[in-house]
C-alpha cells in the first residue's frame, strides 16, 4: 500500500476527541471546480462539454484561482458493461474513451472527476459498482480519474422507492468503505467523494471514509433550496477538517444554467418529480441571493463545483466566483468550517431558518458572515461576542466590496438575502 495511503487518527475537534480521518493526501481544502449535472444533466456529460469547462477554466482566470476540477456526473457511461464486466464510456459521448479526455485535461492542468454509484444502478439508470467495486476502482486509476462521487441509489432497499429507497438494508456506511477500501488499493490517488444525501449521519463518519460528504438531498436552485442546505450546515461544522468537509451541493443560481429535462428518465422517482417542477425555477436567484449562496458555501468550507456553463457565465458572475478574499477563506489550511454564533441580546437559531450570524476560525484571523435572511436591514456585531475574538480592536476588510476599517465592531447594511464577509484581524 502507498505510504500516504492510511487512514490516520488526527486530533480532531469533535468534542475533543480524537477522529479517524482518511489520509489519502487529497482534499485538504474544499474541491474547487465545475460538475456537468446542474449545467445539462445527462446531455453535460460529454468529452466536448468537459473539454470546453476546462478551456473556460484557463482562457477565463478561472483556473488561476484555484478552480481545478473538471467532474462528469451521470449518464456518461454506456447502458452495458462489456464482456469482461468493466464499465465502457458511451462512444457517442467520448468518441476518443476516458483516458484521451483525462491527458487532454491534465496537460491543461486541470483534473478529472467522473460519477459513479453504489448500488446496481446509477440515479439515471446506468450501470452502478455492486459487485464491481475492484474492477471499477482499477478502471478509474488506469484512466487517470482525479475525483469520484459515489451516489446512492438502487442500494440495497427493504422497501419503498427502489431508486432512493428510503428503508434501507443495511447502512450506507458499509458499501462507502467497502469502494474505499478498494479505491485505496489501486495506490491511485483519487479524491473520494460521498453522495449518499447526508443519510446515516454521514457527518459523524465521513471523515474516515472520503474526503467530503453530502450533506443533504440536492440543490435545486431556489433560495428555499440555500436557507435547508445552510441551515444544516450550520450544526455540524464541527465535522469538517483539512481532507474532509461537509459538501453542500453543486453551485446553482446562474439563469445561464438551465438543468436539461433529460432527467425524465428518473422521473418516477418522488426525488426527481420535485427536480422537474424545480428546473423551472433554477436561476430565480437575485443577485444578492447568489452572493449569499457563494458565501456561506465558501465559508462553511463546502467544496464549490460550478453548475453552469462557464463558457458563457456573466462577468458578474465570474467575478462572484473569483472572489480571491473568499476564496482564500475557502481554501484556508485550518480547514474550519464556519457555524453561526449568538451575539448577546439575540435569540439562538432555528432549525430550518437561516441564521444572521456566523463566524469561524482562520489560520490568521476569523472569518465573519452575516446574513440579512429575512429582507434588507442593517445588521452589527461587537467583535466581544464572535468566538475566538474578544474585547479590544481589530482589523477588517469586508470581502464583497474590499472596504476595510478597524475598531470594536463592524455594522453592514443589506439588501434582503444579501451577505457581508469580513475577514477580522488583530491589530
Ligand atoms: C443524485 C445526486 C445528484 C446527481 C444525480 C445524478 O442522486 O444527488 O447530485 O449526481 O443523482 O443522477
């Protein structure tokens, strides 16, 4: 076995105790990149598109700043596996194979993510790694894949819907270990990436299995869709260290997003009826809401994986998404994830709400959020009541419009759902 290939105990901050995390060298930051689902869904996963993200990648500064993986996601594969039972990348899609596309994208210094899944088939009725889970694992490394999300679909289900069952036979912590183990094997590096929709608390083991972890069912690109994801986010911070973090879903909120109705093929499926009435909603984000969306996933150390076609994205946008302030924050090597703190004077969280107040540690500072969740209004902090803060003054700059100042405190005046970071240091 490779020598970094161990799952080491870390000091971990879990209650203090000690956590196993996998140490495979990988993800010690969140993942920056793009994924082709929320971009086209099955039409997405193509060698064409992959290659045009990653083109965009470098031609548009993307790249220079950190965005770095290039993942497919479903339906890239064909309808079979051959005769040997490996997986064959649908011809039509990747008329040069995998490993063609892999070279191509890293001589541009980028790497490949491709999407799999745990059970028999994958959510779009593709073949899934059941029973394959050696040879699927080998045909990644031999390929050159850099990331692989594991779904969780067509698992072994005791009843209800087949396709996401939601009884269970067995924990989905048993088949995440068991391709682990086998990804492990190859002596391959490849960044592990859970998708079993934050199902059996996968925040509490997580961390020794993968190196990040959905935490939820998915994004579908609403602001009701950011307030449930955020607001779980919040309480299980906790969880996230350098090489396993809470994943809180591929960006969504780009009206140049148009997440392609292929996925009718799922639609029997209670998950996906709620995707078809929300595809017709995706990019009703305002401005201010795609700032909030882009910043509490920033700071609560969420992998960002654009869900858009970066070869169009509006300079707005792209200049939201290369937010070098944030994005250092993201990529911070503590690791931290910000959770909300409760100034003194104001009532605690909600579950389900989004909170007004969150703030993390940095390897030199502390990151402060607030959020105006609830229409525009002026929001202030004393720096007294942040964690790891205190009495006394201290440095800022406010990440979105670069102002800076010092004192005792910051105050921001918001539109509704808009957000200010600030980024606080001593003085
Ligand atoms: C879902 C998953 C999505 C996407 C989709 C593809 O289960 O949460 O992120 O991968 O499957 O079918």
């Amino acid at each position: 076995m490779h020598p970094s290939y161990v799952v080491a105990v870390l000091a971990g901050t879990v209650s203090a105790t000690a956590i196993r995390r996998l140490d495979n060298g990988l993800g010690k930051t969140p993942a920056l990149g793009w994924n082709s689902w929320n971009q086209g869904g099955c039409d997405a996963a193509s060698a064409s598109v992959a290659l045009a993200t990653a083109k965009a990648f470098v031609d548009r500064g993307l790249k220079d700043v950190g965005y770095t993986y290039v993942n497919i996601d479903d339906c890239w594969s064909a309808k079979s596996r051959n005769s040997s039972g490996y997986l064959v990348p649908d011809s039509s899609k990747f008329p040069k194979g995998m490993k063609e596309l892999a070279d191509q994208i890293h001589d541009l210094g980028l790497k490949l993510g491709l999407y799999g899944d745990a059970g028999t088939l994958t959510c779009g009725g593709y073949p899934g790694s059941q029973g394959y889970e050696q040879k699927d694992a080998q045909l990644l490394a031999s390929w050159g894949i850099d990331y692989w999300k594991y779904d969780n679909c067509y698992t072994p289900c005791n009843s209800g819907t087949e396709q996401t069952c939601s009884s269970p036979a067995g924990t989905s912590q048993t088949w995440y270990v068991k391709m682990r183990d086998y990804l492990l094997s190859t002596n391959h590096p490849i960044l592990y990436s859970l998708c079993n929709w934050g199902r059996d608390d996968v925040w509490t083991w997580g961390a020794s299995v993968g190196n990040s972890w959905r935490m939820s069912i998915d994004n579908w690109g609403a602001w009701a869709d950011v307030v449930r994801i955020a607001s779980a986010a919040g309480p299980i911070a906790q969880y996230a260290g350098p090489g396993a973090f809470n994943d809180l879903d591929m960006m969504v909120g780009s009206p140049n997003s148009s997440i392609h109705p292929c996925i009718g093929h799922v639609a029997h499926s209670g998950l996906y009826d709620d995707i078809l009435v929300q595809i017709i909603g995706n990019g009703k984000l305002t401005n201010a809401e795609e700032r909030t969306h882009f910043g509490l996933w920033a700071i609560t150390k969420s992998p960002i994986l654009m869900g858009t076609d970066m070869t169009t994205l509006s300079t707005t946008r792209l200049n939201l998404i290369k937010n070098k302030g944030i994005l250092a924050i993201n990529q911070d090597p503590l690791g931290n994830a910000a959770t909300t703190f409760t100034p003194s004077g104001k009532s605690p969280p909600v579950s389900g709400q989004l909170y007004r107040y969150w703030a993390g540690k940095l390897s030199d500072g502390v990151v402060i959020g607030l959020v105006a969740s609830d229409g525009a209004e002026t929001l202030s902090v004393n720096f007294a009541d942040v964690p790891d803060l205190g009495s006394g003054a201290y440095n800022w700059i406010e990440l979105f419009t670069g102002s800076t100042g010092s004192g005792t405190s910051v105050a921001a005046s918001l539109d509704s759902h808009d957000m200010a970071i600030y980024k606080v240091t001593r003085t």
